[in-house]
C-alpha cells in the first residue's frame, strides 16, 4: 500500500497562526496551503513553500472563499463564474511562490465551505474543476470518494487522490458530517486511529449514525489546527508503518 499523509498549513495571517507548520511539516508528505482567502498572506505563502521544499513535501493548493473572519467556513453565495476566477487568482498567487523556488503545484483541495459545497453541489464543482483545467490540467484534486467534485473532473478528463479525514466524521452518503453535531470532530487519539486502522485493513469507515460505507483512499489528512496535530501525524505515520504501508507523496502514486 502506498499513501500520503497530508496537512492544511500556512493558515495564519501576519503575526498570528494557527498551527505549527514547522513541527507538522516533516511528518507530512504533501501541504495544502491556504492562498491568502480563508488565511495566509504573502509572507506566509512563501515561508511555507520553502519549507515544504526543505521537507520534500508536495504542494497543494487550498483554495477557499473570501472569509477570513469565518476562516472559510461561511458560504459566500457566488455564481459559477465567479467561483471559477476566484479559484483562478487562488492559483496563480500560489504559483508564484511555487515557480521562484522551482516547485510546482500538483493538487487541489478546496477548504470549508467551499469544499463542501463542491462534493455535493455539481456547479460548484464544475466551477472549480473549469478553473484548473484552465490553468493546469495536470493538477489533481484530492477529494471524498464519490463526491460531485469527483465526478466533475473525471467528466473533464482530470484526475482525482481520494482523501480520508482521519479526525471528522462522515455521513451515510460519503459527506462529510456538518461540524456543529456532536461527534463530528473526533478530538480522542484512540478513536482517530482505530477508524484509520479498521480503514486499512478493510477499506470501509463507520460513520456518525452507525453505518458501514466503503472508503478507498489515496491520502489522509491530519487537520493542523486540531489540538496535538503533531502527534497525531506522529501516531499516524507509526500506525502505516506497522501495517507495512509506504508513506509516499501523491505525485508519487500515479
């Protein structure tokens, strides 16, 4: 088994962050990172872009809608058009930073709101892929199994890593479960792993009203901001390990 472990990083503004980005990093092996909409600015796009170079670690981007003060979480109502160069200018000003350090992006994974939207809204989706395909078609997005976004960019002949979210809770339909029901976030590191073990050895996941859904994965993802991310990654990385898995970026899964 081959799988990547990524995080969404440069989340701060300013003097401010969110996560230890300098911990997270080397136990990852591919960043989404926040292009300035729902968190970031110049400075930290570029401070994290180097220091995914330092790692070896893949770059994404994490595009969102404007709402910095929501940190991305707040639908902005937004027709297709506007979705489109919103995520075009979300691109290019991460392309920037990739290009003066000779990296390039190689994924997509919307943020918040925004995401979930586009796996369960196909204009929103269709927005998002019309973007990329745009500006890269050899970008991937990294998305729930199953989801609009899914079947947006294979339609569009693009290509999709399907992600896990180690630490959220999923809907019988392969959503995402909305943050404010309880359980919805899963805070306890136990629990965390045994949802990433039991999805290992049997390729389903359990979700928040009890029922068995099959998971086929590429990536899983530790949220940063989640208290103990960095032990958690720690946690996570030991727990592949031990079922013989080889933590690999996503550029090296095709």
């Amino acid at each position: 088994m081959r799988i990547d472990i990524n995080a969404d990083l440069g989340e701060g503004f300013g003097p401010y962050s969110i996560a230890d980005d300098e911990a997270l990093m080397p136990l990852i092996t591919s960043a989404n990172i926040a292009c300035g909409y729902h968190a970031g600015d110049p400075v930290i796009m570029d401070r994290t872009v180097r220091l995914a170079q330092e790692n070896g670690v893949d770059l994404g981007a994490h595009v969102s809608f404007p709402d910095r003060m929501g940190f991305g979480r707040r639908v902005i109502q937004m027709d297709a058009t506007e979705i489109e160069k919103h995520v075009l200018y979300q691109l290019g000003a991460l392309d920037a930073f990739a290009r003066v350090t000779g990296q390039r992006i190689r994924h997509v994974n919307p943020h918040g709101a925004l995401g979930n939207l586009a796996s369960a809204d196909a204009k929103t989706a269709e927005a998002l892929v019309t973007a990329v395909r745009q500006f890269d078609p050899e970008i991937r997005f990294l998305v729930l199994p199953g989801s609009a976004l899914e079947e947006a960019a294979n339609a569009a002949g693009l290509s999709c890593w399907r992600l896990f979210l180690a630490d959220r809770a999923y809907a019988k339909d392969g959503q995402l479960a909305p943050r404010a029901l309880p359980g919805a976030v899963i805070k306890d590191e136990a629990a965390v792993l045994a949802r990433l073990l039991k999805l290992l050895r049997d390729g389903v996941v359990v979700t928040i009203d009890g029922e068995t859904i099959d998971m086929p994965v590429h990536s899983i993802l530790v949220h940063s901001d989640t208290p103990g991310a960095a032990a958690l990654a720690h946690a996570i990385r030991k727990a592949l390990d031990d079922v013989g898995a080889a933590i690999v970026p996503l550029s090296k899964q095709a």
